[in-house]
C-alpha cells in the first residue's frame, strides 16, 4: 500500500485528529461543550478537513465539514458575547 500524501492530506489528518480529540475529551469529561476550547478544537478541526478537499473535491465531505465550522463558530460566538461568570447553558 502506497500512501502518497499531500501537504493538504497531512492538514485534514490533523483536522480529523482535532475533532475526535475534541469528542473523546467531551466523553471523558475533561471538556465541557459550551467552552471555548471545545469549539476552537471543532473549528479548526472542520476547517483542517475543509483544506484537505483541496486535493480531491467531496460535496458530501465539503457540506459536513462547512456545516460542522459553521456551528462551532456560533457557539465560539456565542460563548463571547456571553455575560462574564454566567454559567453555559
């Protein structure tokens, strides 16, 4: 098996590697999923995968991962605007 990998295959591994890690770390308890650096992790996790399009296009992929960015930016944005010392909901 030959693995031939591109800069761009080596960005989405770690976008791939990112987002797990974000959801193991939720499921052990060490992340809380309204905090920042969950969704830091998820964003840039979606958008190291999104890069990795650039070798072979995916619309299925494409849509997911754009979906996936979409909605860890609101939650970083939300989490900004929050109330300083409010609890996440």
């Amino acid at each position: 098996m030959n693995l031939d990998l591109q800069w761009w295959d080596w960005v989405g591994l770690g976008g791939t590697a990112t987002i797990l890690l974000a959801f193991f770390m939720l499921q052990a308890g060490k992340l809380h999923g309204q905090r920042i650096v969950f969704q830091l992790m998820n964003l840039l996790g979606a958008l190291g995968v999104l890069v990795s399009l650039y070798g072979k296009f995916n619309l299925p992929v494409f849509l997911l991962e754009a979906t996936w960015a979409l909605i860890s930016g609101y939650g970083i944005w939300r989490g900004v605007r929050a109330k300083p010392g409010a609890e996440p909901k």
